[in-house]
C-alpha cells in the first residue's frame, strides 16, 4: 500500500535500486537488498509525513480565529458534581464518558495535565497526582480500590521514581472486584465520541498502526471512524500485575513488582515473569481460564514511554506529535471495562487526561532543551 502511493522521486529511487539488484544480483545478499529497500520507504513515510505536517500548520493558522470563538463557547465552570443534573451541566453521559471541557484551564486544580474521574460514584471530580497524599478512591458496579497516577514533567514529579527509566506515566490501580469476572471480559483502551481531525492519508495511517500493532498484535481499532477507538486485553495490557491477600498487597506509592501466582493455572506452578504472562494472555483463549477473585486484592500498574503528559506529545519514530492537533478536544483515557464492543459494557474504572493544549488554542509549551514537535 505504501509503494501504490510513493512520490515521484521514491518511485524514481525504487527503480534504479531495482535495476542496480538485477545487475548485481549475485553479489548482494538478498537481506542486504531488504534492508535498503526499507531504509528508502521509510524516507518516503517521513517526507510525506513532512509535506502533510507543513499543510496541517497553514491550516491551523488560518483557523486560528474559529478556534478561539469555539473555546469561548464550550468554556464552562469546574465544580463538583452534586446531582444529575450537574453531571449533565459537565458534559458526562450515561456511561460515565465526558464530552465537554472541564472548565477553562485556570479553574483546574493542576496544569497544564489533569485527571477526571469519568465512570462511578465520583465521576465529574478532579483528582491530583505524584504527591504520596494523591492517591484517590474509585468505586464502579464492579470493582471499588484506589488509584495512583505518577506524570513526569509535571508539579510534584517524583523523581526517583523515573530516575533511570524511559517511561513518562504511571497509572497504579489497586482494588477488589465486587463480583468474580473472567480476565478474558476485561479491556482496557481508549474511546472517543468525536473523529479526530487533521487526519494524515489513509496510507500514512495504514503504515503506523502496522507499527503500534508490532507492540500491542492484540490490539482492536478504528482510527478513521466516527467513534475511534483502540481496545487490547486488560490483563495483556499491564505492565506489572501483583494479586494477594487482603493485608498483604503491596502500598500503592511504592515501587511495584510483579507477583502472579494466585492468578491459578501455570502462574501457580512456576513463576511467570511480566513479560511471559503479557505474551500468555495475548491468546484470548487464555483469558477465558482465569477470573478475578473477590477475595483477593489486584494491583495493576500501566506506564507509558511514548507518551508526554506534560506536553502531550505522541513520541514515536523520533518524533513528536501534538495530540491536541488530532484529538478534537478529546481527552485520553485510563480504563479497564468489561466486554470488547466499542463505547459499551460498564467500566471497571476510567480517568481522564485533559491537558490546557484541549482546550485553550493559545497554549503553548515551554521545552528546555528545543526539540522539533509535530
């Protein structure tokens, strides 16, 4: 599909490599031959992603003045929801998704990230994070714990948490389920109301979710839709999963690590490494042959290397990408549900990541060292 859409001068390059490996075809390795085939495509993606990049930012500029009449309109107070009535005033829908802004960004209780509760009990409140005094409760139909998000760049940063690492997000869960759920049911992802806007081509977009699929093979979406989303097994999805007995889980501002042997199965006969058990339940089948026990206390960490919740930034191939360009004012998600049908089935608990570049044109970022963005 890439090769159908190359530019003139790829296609020239294709060419000459082509007939330059006829002509020479005894004397060059054929995985030699693969690989500058693959370095020249991939030239080609970055400089189609380059003219579509410098297209996207006239047109920006030129809807400057839209964007700014549309933040006046949907700008609203933040408050803590009291009743119906102030859920729906907070643009929050009968499954606990938001739809609207919380609020301009100097109401917020952190900038320029923060974090709403969008499923439960407390869904409309604003939450904080890093502090070792940050961690909050949630409570849905099926599952009531804590939640604890550590976001690097940001005030309170904890810093020797990160020290050393390559991720930039934590998002620890700890709790108990209300009633046994096969791990199986259970999702995690991103949902979206909206379709993204400033679309690159569809080939563009065929090739990087070629790529995301080489990190998540399980992973189920729909980017060009009307309702995208991106859904991959719960249980495949995180990265350090630690059951026990109640008393005996570890704190939730500690370092975790991964201790699996009350899932049953293999995990009670051997020990089985994160790594192991990602790639285990990646066959749904195996799903299917573990619950969730009521009885025992889950945590589970997700942490994200390719994310920048400071900037917002989607950092892949050496690059950046701003996702407040594509993302129509939609925040991103940190979720479990039940069930694999997009934008259905109960939650098991969701937060929202909102960041001041959603919902104000005018943000712009403060980076030392420079470094290109997208």
């Amino acid at each position: 599909q890439i090769l159908r859409h190359r530019s003139r001068v790829g296609a020239m390059l294709l060419r000459d490599l082509w007939a330059s490996l006829i002509d020479t075809a005894s004397a060059v390795p054929v995985e030699h031959a693969l690989l500058t085939a693959q370095i020249l495509i991939g030239l080609q993606l970055i400089s189609s992603l380059q003219n579509w990049l410098r297209r996207l930012e006239a047109a920006e500029a030129a809807a400057k003045d839209a964007s700014q009449a549309k933040l006046k309109a949907s700008s609203r107070p933040a408050s803590r929801p009291n009743s119906e009535a102030d859920l729906q005033a907070l643009g929050i829908d009968e499954n606990g998704g938001a739809r609207l802004p919380p609020g301009p960004p100097h109401e917020w209780r952190t900038r320029p990230a923060m974090l709403r509760i969008a499923a439960g009990r407390r869904r409309g409140q604003q939450v904080e994070f890093n502090t070792p005094q940050s961690p909050f409760p949630v409570e849905t139909e099926h599952f009531k714990g804590t939640m604890y998000f550590r976001l690097r760049g940001c005030a309170g940063e904890p810093r020797d948490y990160f020290f050393g690492k390559q991720r930039r997000l934590s998002a620890v869960v700890q709790g108990r389920f209300k009633t046994p759920v096969s791990m199986g049911d259970c999702f995690t992802g991103y949902e979206f109301t909206r379709p993204f806007t400033n679309v690159p081509l569809h080939w563009i977009i065929s090739a990087g979710m070629g790529f995301i699929r080489t990190l998540a093979p399980t992973l189920v979406a729909d980017v060009l839709g009307e309702r995208p989303y991106f859904l991959n097994p719960l249980c495949q999805t995180i990265q350090v999963l630690h059951a026990a007995q109640p008393g005996e889980e570890p704190a939730i501002v500690e370092r975790l690590e991964e201790h699996t042997a009350l899932l049953g199965g293999i995990f009670a006969e051997r020990r089985v490494d994160r790594v192991a058990r990602k790639n285990y339940f990646a066959r749904p089948e195996n799903g299917g042959k573990h619950r969730f026990d009521p009885s025992l206390v889950y945590t589970m960490e997700f942490y994200e290397d390719k994310f920048d919740p400071a900037h917002f930034d989607l950092m892949i191939i050496g690059l950046r990408f701003n996702l407040h360009r594509y993302l129509d004012g939609q925040p991103l998600q940190i979720m479990g549900k039940l069930g694999s049908v997009p934008h259905a089935g109960p939650y098991l608990f969701n937060v929202e990541l909102w960041h001041e570049s959603l919902v104000d044109p005018q943000w712009q970022p403060s980076r030392n060292p420079s470094f290109a963005c997208l």
